[in-house]
C-alpha cells in the first residue's frame, strides 16, 4: 500500500491552513518560513478553491489530545513530502508546536528525532507512533 494513501490529504490540507493562519497572525514572520509554507503547499496541491475556502473558514489551534496529535504528525507529513528534511522545516514545525502548547525543548527533541526515520527507513506509521508515544510523555 502506498504511503499516501494512508494519509487523508484533505485534513492535511486542514492542518496546513491552520498552521499559515497561526504563522501569518504573528507580529513577524522571517521570509525563510514563507517559503517553506509555499513549497507544503505546493507539494500538497494547494489551488485557488482552497484558498477562497481557506478565507471563509476560521483556522483554529488543536486543543484536545487528538487533534494535536493529528497536527504534529501532518507537519511530520508535510516535512516528509519531498522526503528531504530542511532544518527550516523543522523549525517552523518546533514554532507550530510550541503554538500547539508544548514546551520549546520537547518539540525539538521531537522532530530531531523524526529527522532520522528516513535514515532509520521507518513508515509513515512509525512516524505516527513516535508522535502518540512524544505526547504520552507530555501527559496530553
């Protein structure tokens, strides 16, 4: 079974629109994680319908235990999509986390050790258990 379709595009696609509005809505932004948002959603086939629909809906942080869940491990999807792990991905992933409500150190050690599933040639699903057993230990 291809990997992809384990993974429900449209929620990603949700996630991904969550993840810009929490972004865009800071004070700044530096431009290198723009261009990170851009290439996700490129790669996720974000198009002019989605984004009229990304204006009616309102994008809102996870705040229950799944659905942080389920944010992380589509931005571990989204870090995933070229299979090329950038260290600017990471950090927009660790700064998404932190919104998420996790503590700054705890996120980096998270995605520092999800940067090693290609070379550890672990599934999307191992992915998605490391994520379950991070929030485990978070008390989540």
């Amino acid at each position: 079974m291809n990997e992809k379709t384990l993974v429900d595009l449209d929620k990603v696609k949700k996630s991904y629109f969550n993840l810009l509005a929490v972004l865009m809505s800071s004070k700044q932004i530096e431009s290198k994680y723009i261009r990170c948002l851009v290439k996700w959603g490129i790669q996720l086939g974000v198009n002019v319908s989605d984004l009229k629909e990304l204006e009616k809906a309102n994008a809102l942080i996870p705040s229950d235990k799944a659905g942080k869940l389920e944010a992380l491990y589509h931005l571990v999807y989204m870090i995933y999509l070229d299979k090329v792990v950038e260290d600017v991905e990471l950090e927009v992933a660790s700064s998404y986390g932190v919104q998420l409500g996790f503590k700054k150190e705890l996120v980096g050690d998270l995605f520092k050790s999800i940067a090693t599933v290609v070379y550890d040639n672990n599934s999307i699903q191992d992915v998605r258990k490391e994520v379950e057993d991070f929030l485990k230990l978070q008390n989540i």
